[in-house]
C-alpha cells in the first residue's frame, strides 16, 4: 500500500479499531488519533487452545508508528518461524563476557589471603617477609596480562629483566662480552655468572604458590607455572657448612672484628647464634626480662627457654660453659649499653631487636677482613660441628636444633660425619678460646667504654 493511501484510509478508519493493510499486517487508531502497526498471530490461549491476539511490530515489542519499520520486523519473524525459532522471545541484549583474570590479579588475590601455604594458613616469620619480597618484584613486571597468557618464554625474558635490575646493566654486557671472546677462543668463560637465577626461581615459588591457591578458590581453571624453567641448579645450591668458623678461635676473630667496627650488638648476636644453633629470628626473639616459657628465661636445670620458628621442636637449649660465659658477658654489656632495651639484641628503635638482616649485610662488608664469605646462617653450621667433634649422635643434634625431621636432614644440610668421630674419636672442640682471645676480652678489660673504629 502505498503511502499515500495508507493516509486516506487511516483519516478514514473508526477511533479504537483495527484495520488490516496489507497481509499480516494490522493498523490500530486509537481513541486520540495515533496510528500503529501490529499482527495478528495465532498463539496459544489461557484455556489451552489457539487464539489470535495483536502484537506490536516494533522491534522488542515497543510501540511501531512507521509501515515501512513493521513491514521489516514482520518478514523478519516469518523468517524466525520457518528457521523453528521462536520470533517473539526479543533480540536478547548483548552480554559482555566476564573479564578474564589477569596474572597481576592472581597475584593480589594471594596477598589478600595473607600468602596462605598449601592448608590455606597464613605464613609467618621469615617464610612471609619472602613472600611479601617476592610478590613485590613480580608486581613490578606482571600487569594486565591474561592469566593463561604466560609461557616459559615469557618467563625467560622475566627472568633477563630480573638479571638486569639485580646486577645492572655494564655488569651483564661485561660477563656477555666475557662469554664471546672465550667461545671465539675455545676456552671455557673465566668471568662470573651474574647473580639472580636463585632469586627468579624463589619468585618463581611465590606465582605457583598464587597459581595454586586462585586454582583452588576456583579463579582459574590451570596452573601454566608448573611448566616455567629455573635457573639456579640445585648442583650450585651452597649450604650453610661451606660458611662457617671452622673452631672457637676464628668465631671469635670474626666477633672481634664486629666489635672493633662499632657493630657491638651484632657480635653478640653472632655469637649466640653461633653458641645455640637458633636462627637469626629466633635469637631475637631472646628476652632479658622473659619470664617461665618466654623466650630468653634460663630456668633451674640450666636451660634457656625460647621460640621455634618453622614449626620446630623443642623449646629449651642447654646452657652449656660456653655459652654461660657468654650470658655473663653479654649481661654486663647490656646493663650498661641498653638497660633500657629488653631485648637481647637491641635494635636502633627503643624496645625493638635489631633488624633481621643487618648481620648478614654486616658480614658481608667485612668478608675482605675476614678473609672469606662468613655468613648468619653458618653459626647454625658451627654448632653442629662442635657438637659432631664430640661424638654426639646427629638424632641428638636434630633435637637440640629444634628440627623434628631427624637425622636425615642434618646429614643433607651439614654434610656426612667422619667414622671416627662417630666413635668419640673426633676432635673435641672448645666453645671458647683462650680467655684472652675472647671476642669481648678488650672491652672488658676497659670497662666496655673502648669503641675502636
């Protein structure tokens, strides 16, 4: 029907009625004139039997003034009913699909669950402060990126970038060109490697471990992370028995040394690290004011009650002599030093310990004086080893160091035990020097006021 009769019919058609123009299509005027187009379909009724009722032809369902826009939208749901298809269901709005988590996310998803280890509890201690390091140098390079994107090529170039920002950048060209002239010559590389693959596959630890708990909370659907390479060999992994004082004589040269740098609370640290086998957080756990069950308390039969940090065993260490020569010293010291401090060693903060790292650095400048690489963590070694020089049996010494895993890993850590030390045939070592060689010998003598620099 052309336009112009559709319009001299509808001026003629009745208020409130329907009219049909052209098949299937209806138009209604309404009681104040308005014209709209509708059709007529057979649909099932409310007592169960086909019935005819109008519906609007406009797109969804709204109000349809133009024939041309009806005339579309009726051939378009004749062609839903010859395809089987129900014509009146509406054009379905478009659904954005949900955004897919990105690394980053899964990243942050384990920081808000507070680095939660494989029964979902939260870690504590030194494993957290890891974690916590960890995460915050894969969130420096890992944004936007979809989870599942990651491959282990992606994480070899993570792993150069990480070499870069560890060693620098003159550093890496040096140890590449270092790496070219020796292949050109035939010769294997003299230079040494840059430092960073251990860290990269530390880090590496920490996105499995976020991998696997947004795997668990069901945020993803796989773990690509399994499959990621490492770096450092487990052939290159040095254990604390390769960094320790090999007897009381050079323990105590290296306190020595301490002490002359000013670094007094950290001598004594050493050495009751050394005279314990505690770790560095569990010696500053120690207390001068600790009462029965704190750490730092020394009850009737001679043993120092402390803290085991990593789930370990054992909550007292003996006080054998020498480290009861140690405790007498170091409460001299103390008393006149940080009477104000109750913590053995005393942190730059008022009643605060001393922060966890700062032996280590310190041992670390004074390699050159030392003579070779000491390190915190061989003071655990050191204990071993006098113990071991005695003849006592490593299940014991298991024991005393808190670890409830026996014997079998103090061999894998500290190495095997000659035959004949196992028989009491072994050297016997002192806890102490002579008198004179004591770490403290000097400051004592000088009322603890000497401070060489």
């Amino acid at each position: 029907m052309s336009a112009a009769k559709n319009g001299k019919a509808a001026k003629k058609q009745k208020a409130g009625t329907y009219v049909q123009v052209e098949r299937g299509i209806y138009r209604y005027k309404d009681l104040a004139g308005e014209m709209t187009y509708h059709e007529r379909p057979w649909i099932i009724g409310k007592n169960g039997k086909p019935a005819r009722t109008y519906k609007t032809l406009g797109l969804n369902f709204t109000r349809q003034e133009n024939l041309n826009a009806a005339r579309d939208e009726y051939h378009r749901r004749r062609t839903e009913v010859a395809n089987d298809r129900n014509p009146y269901e509406g054009k379905k709005p478009e659904v954005n699909p949900p955004e897919k988590p990105t690394v980053c996310g899964v990243i942050k998803t384990y920081v808000a669950g507070n680095y939660p280890d494989r029964y979902l509890k939260p870690r504590t201690g030194r494993t957290l402060e890891g974690e916590k390091s960890h995460c915050e140098a894969l969130l420096t390079h890992w944004d936007g990126q979809p989870w599942d994107s990651i491959t282990p090529t992606s994480w070899d170039n993570y792993h150069e970038q990480r070499i870069l920002e560890i060693n620098g950048k003159e550093a890496v060209d040096a140890w590449k060109l270092a790496q070219e002239i020796t292949q050109k010559a035939g010769t294997p590389c003299a230079a040494e490697q840059p430092r960073g693959g251990r860290a990269v596959d530390l880090e590496r630890n920490t996105l499995l471990s976020a991998y696997k708990y947004s795997f668990r909370k069901g945020l993803i659907t796989g773990n690509p992370v399994a499959m990621f390479p490492r770096f450092h060999p487990t052939t290159a992994v040095k254990h604390c028995r390769e960094f320790k004082p090999e007897n009381a004589e050079e323990l105590h040269t290296i306190a020595g040394l301490l002490f002359m740098a000013g670094l007094e609370e950290l001598a004594w640290q050493l050495l009751f690290e050394a005279y314990t086998g505690l770790r560095t957080s569990e010696v500053l756990l120690l207390r001068i004011d600790a009462k029965s069950g704190e750490p730092g308390y020394i009850d009737a039969q001679g043993n120092m009650h402390v803290i085991r940090l990593k789930g370990g065993i054992n909550p007292f260490v003996h006080v054998h002599d020498g480290l009861k020569a140690l405790l007498k010293a170091h409460a001299v010291w103390h008393a006149l030093r940080h009477a104000d401090n109750p913590y053995f060693i005393p942190g730059k903060i008022d009643d605060q310990p001393m922060e966890r790292r700062a032996l280590a650095h310190a041992l670390w400048r004074l390699r050159s004086k030392i003579g070779r690489t000491i390190r915190s963590h061989g003071m655990r070694a050191f204990y071993v080893l006098v113990r071991r020089s005695w003849g006592i049996d490593d299940q014991v010494i298991a024991v005393e160091l808190g670890q409830g895993s026996g014997a079998g890993l103090i061999a894998t850590t500290y190495g095997d035990v000659p035959a004949n030390w196992r028989n009491g045939d072994g050297p016997k070592l002192n806890w102490l020097p002579d008198p004179a060689q004591y770490a403290w010998a000097e400051f004592q003598k000088n009322g603890w006021e000497a401070r060489k620099e």
